[in-house]
C-alpha cells in the first residue's frame, strides 16, 4: 500500500522541530495545548496546497494569515521547511518545499522538489525541481507536464482528508438538511452524512449492513437510518432513524452527541474504497463515546488500514490500551515543553510509565 513513511518538519506552528515516521496507524496522544494538532493541521494544510486554495482558504480564511502558521509568529520563524518519503510500489519519493513569509501576511514558495529512488537502488532516478516564487504548489502542472514523481506524490497528497466530529450544536453541518447529489464522499464536518449513506445503501448494499451491524454493536437499539429525500423536489435529505423497540422514527434534532459522532465515524471509516480518502488525519474522535462504542472504533480503524492511511490524535486512554492490546501500537507521544512541541515514541518502559501517569490524571489538571 502506497503510504507516507516519514516526515521532517520545520517551523510549523508549534512544531520547531519534528522528525517522525508513519504508520499506517499513527495515534498521538497527548494533553490539551500538547501540539498534537499542529500536526493533523500540517497535513490538512497539504490537502489544501492539492486544490489550490493553499493561500485563500488554508492560510487565510483558516488560520488567519501566514504569520499564525509560522512557529511564534514571522519575528522567531519565517520559513517553513517540510520533507516527506512516500512508499510507491517501486520505491519512495520525495517531496519537499519550504515556504517563506511574504506580503499580505501570505506565503511563497522558496523551493520545491521531487524525487524517485528504486527499491534496492542508493542513488536517486529522478530528481525535479519545482521552482521558486510561485504562491501555490507546482505539483499539479509538473504532473500534467508528465513530471512522474509528481504524479505519484499529487496522487496521495490529493487523498489526504482531514476529519473532526466535535461540533454537534444545534446549528452544526451534522444536523442540518443536505443535498441529495453531495455524496460522493464524507465532507470533513460530516454534513452530507445522510446522502452519503443513501449512497451507500443504493449502490452498496453490503457495505451498509456492515454500517448498521457496527452501529447495533456500540448502539442496541439501534434498527436502521430512514433515508427518504424530502420536499417536493426530493433535492434534499435529512439524518434520521429508528430504535427496535419503538415505532417512532427519531430525529437528527433528538441524537446525542456521541451518537452523532458516532453515526458520521462508522460512516466515514466503513466507506466503500473507491470513495474513501488515501490518507485520513481524525482528530479526537472518542470526545462523546461510551467505552462500547470506543472498542467498535478500535475495530474499525485497525480494519480501515488495511486500504488506507490514518493518522489520529486522541486522549482517550481506554482506546489507545484497546488498540495496544489488539495490534502492539506504539502511540507517539506529544509534549510541550518551553512552547515547543515534542513528539516521541517511547520505550515499552517507559510508555507503560507514561500511560499510567496520564491515566491517573496528574497531568489533566492544565486540561
């Protein structure tokens, strides 16, 4: 499976300094404030740099200009230096760039390059340069310039999707009314969840009993979604779905958070592989969860990286020891120390040390 092995990472937010490699399952774990999300944040960024809109809607309308991005702001840090090995079926590529605080609070590009090494080789077989002084990545136009590297690099950096459930106020995505045709994939908020699973119970059936077998797991009265377009013109959709023990059919508007989260979790994870992301970065996807529905997630990412890449921040103790227990993960763990981001993986030793301090909740009294 083609996936990211290793990231090098400079300047990035809180993130000074960072060497890590990655898993197909990578968890983060770590307090509020840790870091932890600087990195699930670097990777959204990539998936932004795919489409264009790296300065407009990353570095803008998310994060407020370049001078946020930049470790403590563009007086301690004004370039951002990133490198990553990515495993292709023949070998690895490379990919770095950095990025350099510019006027109006934005970004240029100082370098980008690729490269590709075959398996067995110790040299390089393709090396490109992408340039300098370009605002937007130039992987898009190497690629259709037959730029191979590139290609394989767009390829999965294009796939990386950035996940976060926790908004479940009543004016949430999650509970409001979606188009019927947006349901090609699970929007990062979850909120074309409805018409994705109609999508799915249409045009896959037996990934939509695995949906509703997981659900029954961590949910027992659960029955099934009711997923029936509205209106006169059958443009649009909303969540709903009934309990086995009651006739009524129950409302978006009537879930629980957790059952929320839940519902657009098991989705995402149990989407059909055709249409779901190469590379999914899920930011605390336990906030909400009862300890059943934790060990079905558990499940369900040790299944989802058999396709795909997932990279999750959590403090969730129970499903990190749950994914420990099953697989042998090795957690990295996240720590800020003197404002600046650290990020390990421990000895067995000295994790099970860790673990047991962070459990006991010594170190949740700044959370």
């Amino acid at each position: 499976m083609r996936h990211v092995e290793h990231l090098s990472l400079r300047s990035y937010k809180a993130i000074k300094s960072l060497d890590i490699n990655l898993d197909d399952l990578t968890v983060i774990v770590g307090i509020n404030g840790s870091g932890k999300s600087s990195l699930l944040s670097f990777f959204q960024m990539l998936g932004f740099m795919q489409t264009g809109a790296f300065q407009s809607e990353f570095v803008q309308q998310r994060c407020g200009g370049a001078s946020k991005v930049l470790h403590h702001g563009p007086s301690v840090s004004r370039i951002i230096e990133a490198s990553m090995t990515l495993r292709a079926d023949q070998g690895t590529n490379q990919y770095s760039f950095s990025i350099a605080h510019a006027a109006g609070d934005s970004f240029v590009f100082t370098d980008e390059r690729v490269s590709f090494k075959r398996t067995g080789s110790t040299q390089p077989e393709a090396e490109h340069s992408l340039g300098a002084g370009h605002r937007e990545s130039s992987l898009r136009s190497a690629s259709e310039d037959g730029v191979k590297p590139a290609g394989v690099v767009r390829w999965l950096l294009n796939g990386c999707r950035a996940f976060q459930f926790h908004d479940t106020s009543l004016t949430s995505p999650l509970r409001q009314n979606c188009s019927v045709n947006d349901n090609v994939t699970l929007k990062s908020n979850g909120g074309n969840l409805p018409a994705v699973l109609l999508a799915i119970r249409d045009g896959y059936p037996d990934v939509y009993k695995e949906i509703r077998r997981h659900l029954r797991a961590a949910i027992p009265q659960f029955d099934d979604f009711v997923l029936t377009p509205m209106g006169l013109d059958r443009r649009s959709i909303r969540l709903r779905w009934k309990e086995t023990s009651v006739s009524t059919e129950f409302d978006v508007d009537q879930a629980s958070d957790g059952t929320l989260r839940l519902m657009a979790l098991v989705t995402l994870l149990l989407q059909p592989l055709e249409h779901r992301p190469k590379f999914m970065v899920i930011d605390e996807p336990e906030l909400g969860l009862h300890p059943l529905a934790l060990h079905v997630l558990s499940g369900l990412l040790r299944g989802a990286t058999e396709k795909c890449q997932v990279l999750m921040a959590t403090q969730s103790m129970p499903l990190v020891q749950d994914l420990i227990d099953a697989t042998g993960l090795n957690p990295v763990v996240a720590e800020s120390v003197g404002g600046q981001t650290t990020m390990k993986r421990l000895s067995p030793l000295s994790l099970d040390q860790w673990l047991d301090s962070f459990s006991v909740g010594s170190q949740w009294s700044n959370s």
